[in-house]
C-alpha cells in the first residue's frame, strides 16, 4: 500500500525529471579575425588521402602537453584557402575578447574505455528517412569523406580529407560535394517515378567546391605532431544547394550531454551507397578532443558529430553540430597498439573562426 506523502513524492519526482531539459548555453564568442593575407604558389595536390588518421600521441599523453601560448593560438588558427582556379592564400588572425583562462577544463573526470561490442550503426533505408533532416544534411565528398551541411553554402568535413599535413591531397584539384539522389525506375507508362529504394545503387548529385579553408594547425604540423586538434575544414560551393542544414555549436562538457552521448552519420565504405547513423557515449574529452567508442569505418571521417538540446530563447528543441568525427586513431604505445574513434570538439575559439569563415563578419557570431 502507498502512502500520500510517499506519492507525493513520488509524483514530484516524475514532475521534476519531465521538467528537466539539457539546454543550450550562450557562451561569450571571441572574435577571430584576419589581419593579413599574402598569396602563396600554387599547390603540387601531391599528398594521397588517407581515411585513418596515425598518431603517436595516446589520451594521457594529449593531457599532458602544455597549453598553447596565446601566439601559439594566433598561429594555428591562421589559415590557408585554396581557390576553385588553383591559387592559395594564407590568412594571419588575430584574436580578441579571449580569455587564456577558457583553456582549463574543469571538472573533468576520466572513466575506463569499454571494449568494443557488436556493431551498433544503422543504415538509413528508404526515400523518406534519407532525405529527411537531420540526416540529409549528411553529404559525401569526392575524396572520399563525409562533410555536414552547416550553411547554405558551407560544408564542414576533416582537414586530411583535403591536406594530409604537407600537401593538399590529388582530389582536392577538382574537389566535389556530392547529395544523395534516390535510384529512379521507370514505370509501364515510361515516366520516371520512385517505387523503390536501393541502398547499394544510390547516386549522387554533385556541386564543385569554389574555395576551402584549412587551419594553419593542421597544415603546419606543429599541433598534427600531437594528434588531431586542428582537423576541420570548411568548404564553400559554387552554388547553394537549397537544403535543410544544421547550425554549428560550441561543444558542451561531457557531463552536459543528454545521456553522455553523441551522433553522426557517414558514408562508411564498408557499406557502399548506404548512409550510416550511429550514437554512442563520450568516453573522454581534452580540451579539442572526444573521445568516443562509436562504430565506425573509414569514409566517416568528416561526419558531424552533433546533439540535440532545449534552446531557451526560441523554446524548442535544436540540434546542432559539436564536432567533426576524425576517425579511427591507432597509437602506438610502447609497441602495444591501442585505438581511438577520435572527435574534434568546436571550442569558442573554432565556433568563432568557422562562424567568420561562414558569415564573413563577427558580429553575428557572438552567440555560440
């Protein structure tokens, strides 16, 4: 038999958990502007892709480096853009309104990493849930990556889908976004109509790249040395490509996820033509980096990595996009291999250089 004060209570605490709501915070963006731009020869595109990442620098080890130096931050979020014609620049920044102090991550604890389990992706099947929001902002790109719609016409993918730490990659020449178009059959009639879905035969519309930008992190190697703080790219196409995209975020602190997890969807290659979701728990985090245990194969690298959180202002709920999956990472570590689905997180100061490059100004930028 229940006692009223123990349904009471009872009754409170469903109250209070149906009323809770992980929530989208405003963070104070600083403000990464150019100062300086100076053309560069043109690239050799003589670096091959490669869809898994090395590096030499294992978790404890990417906590353990010291915090970069205020120019240290200037230098790597100083950036090359690369031309539809071929050309290049490099962009120095400078940073404003920042803080050094925003680097300490506090409150961070460390679990022990779980060994993998079963296959836990699904692939998305069908016309309707394909090209329905939030998965047909997913798009793949002509080296063999995934990138995110984050604008009408900005895609955000990995820096070593373009550049693999030396030299632009031989299909950045003539870089492609491709969208996904359902397989088309004829009827009786002899007009074309959908009447069914076939995964492994998908086709894709294709949009050439006008420009890309790359952050002098990734390129110069100095940050690539450690591992893969700096592996994002934006990409600009030539024309809008009049479709639902997903708003760029600063990542939240692990303990602020809803359940710990996140998602994404790529185009693993180990499933041609399907497009392949997956959520998964953050297992750890640095200050640029998730480390997470979702399965994934090469081809997902670039995915989005994105969650979905109550905004207050608008009182709905949003998904945005926290970070860019990186990829399986093998560190080799006294001669024991051990290995990583790596995520790079969108810190205030990535919001804000991505946001410029997007926007073309900081003021509308100041609300990450």
């Amino acid at each position: 038999m229940v006692t009223l004060p123990a349904l009471v209570l009872f009754l409170c605490s469903i109250k209070q958990v149906a009323l809770f709501k992980p929530e989208w915070q405003s963070t104070n963006i600083p403000a990464v502007l150019p100062q300086t731009t100076m053309t560069l020869e043109n690239p050799h595109f003589q670096g091959k892709a490669k869809l898994e990442v090395t590096s030499l620098c294992a978790l404890d080890c990417h906590k353990k480096v010291p915090l970069p130096t205020f120019e240290d931050l200037k230098e790597y979020l100083s950036y090359e853009t690369l031309y539809l014609n071929g050309s290049r620049t490099l962009t120095n920044v400078g940073i404003y309104r920042f803080a050094h102090a925003y680097l300490v991550d506090k409150g961070r604890t460390r679990t022990k990493r779980q060994i993998y389990g079963w296959d836990n992706r699904f692939s998305i099947l069908g016309k309707n849930f394909l090209l329905r929001y939030p998965f047909s902002t997913s798009v793949k790109i002509s080296t063999g990556c995934t990138g995110t719609l984050v604008a009408e016409k900005h895609v955000l993918t990995a820096a070593h889908c373009i550049h693999d730490g030396k030299s632009y990659v031989k299909g950045a020449r003539k870089l492609k976004v491709g969208f996904v178009k359902p397989k088309q059959k004829e009827n009786g009639k002899g007009r074309n109509q959908t009447t069914s879905f076939f995964p492994e035969k998908n086709k894709f519309h294709w949009i050439r790249v006008k420009r890309t930008h790359v952050p002098k992190g990734w390129i110069k190697g100095s940050a690539n040395d450690i591992g893969m703080d700096y592996d994002y790219a934006l990409l600009e196409l030539k024309r809008a490509h009049k479709k639902p995209f997903m708003k760029i975020g600063v990542t939240p602190p692990r303990r602020r996820l809803p359940g710990g997890r996140i998602h994404f969807s790529g185009f693993d290659n180990d499933r041609p033509g399907d497009l392949v979701y997956r959520f998964c728990t953050v297992e750890d985090e640095t200050y640029d980096l998730l480390y997470q245990q979702c399965d994934a194969q090469p081809g997902a690298s670039g995915s989005g990595v994105y969650t979905r959180m109550w905004k207050r202002q608008n009182r709905k709920w949003e998904r945005k996009v926290i970070g860019i999956f990186s990829g399986h990472q093998w560190v080799d570590k006294d001669g024991v291999q051990q290995d990583y689905n790596v995520a790079v997180r969108i810190t205030p100061l990535k919001y804000a250089q991505i946001c410029f490059w997007i926007k073309g100004n900081y003021v509308d930028c100041r609300d990450g």
